[in-house]
C-alpha cells in the first residue's frame, strides 16, 4: 500500500511541482484545488503518469479558509484511500492590489489570513488528529508527516504586502507549536521556506526578479523551480530526515545568507 499525501493548493506552481515529486516517489495523492479544475485534472494525469500505473491520484475541490471545506477534504481522503501519512499545507494567496500598508483594508487582511494563516492551522489540526488515530493501530511503520511551505517573507519586510509577509510569519511559529506538540505521538512537522519561485504568483514581478538575482540578490544565481520545493517536500516523506522536527528548509537559493 502507497503512503499518502494530501497537498493543497496543488493544481498549479508549487503545489503541482510537490505532487510531481511525490509521485515519483511512490505517493498516492488528494490534489486539492480551489478554482481551477481543470490545472487539477491536468496535475492529476501528470502524476500518475509518473507514478508509471503504480501511483493513484483523485482531485478534492476545497477552499483551506472555509472550516466545512477543510472537514470535506479530509473526509474525502479517508474515503479515498483510508489513511494520510503527509499533510503538505501550501495553498496560500497574494495580497490584493499590493496595497502600502498605510492603505491596507480591514477587508483583504482577513480574507487573506483566512486562507493563510487560519486554513492551514485548523487543517493541520484536523490531520494531526486522525494521525494520532492511525498511530494507534499503525505502530512504528506508520511515520506521518506535516509540511507547510511558507516563503523568505517570513522574515523579509515588504512594506506593499504586509498582510502577507505577516502570514508567512505566523505559520513559520505554527510549524514550531506544532512539532512540539505532536513530537509525543511520533509526528514530525517542517517548514519549507522557498526563496523567488517561477510560478504565477511571480509572474508580474518577473522582470525585477530578473534584475535582482543577476545582480546578486541570491548566491545561486537563478528562479527556483517548483520541483526544487517537490524535492525537498520529498526527502522528509521518505523519512530522510528522521531526527528533525520543527526544522526549515531554506530552498531559496541561498538567499538567507548575510554576507560582506
């Protein structure tokens, strides 16, 4: 029997580049997406294309920042395919309009903490609740995981996305209260902190990004991938990290290092 894995937002970017990887290494996969069914369906077919007939992967639509939507995903996988062994929280959204903090609205910070902050949280709870379950009857074969991919804006003040740089923030202490809490029940949670991705969201910076990283923004001088977050996404859900938990996984090309 293939472990599971449940990735949200995985229709596109990120989220795909994960399931990607994950097929290649023998997941089974709940593809969650919000709006897109068909960049779902596509992901869906990729995957298990890759997965060469060995793999099965189903699409689940939810919205993470609607509590029945959450509960509906996670019924949906234990309907599916009876277990979870990796919960990958990624859906997240951009700030609207890219608004100067001095004019932000009261309006777009709670719909994007909705689905940032609050989405990923109380799914991780309801995950890490049927995980202790399946810890019960599993014994030591059974290792689940939780990742949540957050982004350098954990730490990287811009002043037009405060909203969400403010997010990424708080779910970088999620994944720290939550590895110390499920630690006991042998459930290890990660934060991926991806540096500048090519994906949509970067799409109308990109000839910026282009400027700053050849002129040294990153050590590495290039866009991250997707399938650079897939691969790291990767190794903790094969268990390659076996005594971590709570850690991050700078995937950003190096950009968190100080130099003079």
């Amino acid at each position: 029997m293939n472990p599971v894995a449940l990735i949200t937002g995985a229709s596109r970017g990120i989220g795909r580049g994960i399931a990607m990887e994950l097929a290649k290494v023998g997941h089974d996969l709940v593809i969650n997406y919000a709006g897109n069914a068909d960049a779902a369906k596509q992901t869906r077919d990729d995957c298990v294309k890759l997965g060469a007939g060995k793999v099965h992967a189903e699409i689940c639509q939810a919205d993470v920042g609607v509590a029945a939507d959450r509960q509906r995903l996670v019924e949906f996988t234990r309907q599916t395919f009876s277990r979870l062994d990796l919960l990958v929280n990624n859906a997240g959204v951009a700030s609207r309009g890219r608004l100067d903090l001095l004019d932000a609205t009261e309006e777009n910070f709670d719909w994007l903490m909705g689905i940032n902050v609050k989405g990923p949280f109380f799914l991780s709870q309801l995950a890490a609740k049927w995980m202790i379950e399946q810890r019960k009857s599993g014994g030591d074969g059974y290792k689940p995981r939780i990742v949540t991919v957050t982004s350098i804006s954990a730490y990287t003040a811009s002043t037009n996305r405060a909203d969400y740089c403010m997010s990424k923030a708080a779910l970088s202490m999620m994944v720290k209260v939550f590895a110390a809490r499920l630690a006991e029940h042998g459930i290890h949670v990660f934060e991926i902190r991806p540096g500048v991705i090519a994906t949509d969201m970067t799409g109308p910076v990109k000839a910026k990004y282009d400027a700053l990283i050849a002129g040294g923004l990153t050590p590495i001088k290039r866009w991250g991938q997707p399938e650079d977050i897939g691969r790291a996404v990767a190794a903790i859900a094969q268990d390659l990290l076996p005594f971590s938990t709570g850690e991050v996984i700078n995937v950003d090309g190096g950009f968190h290092l100080r130099t003079i």
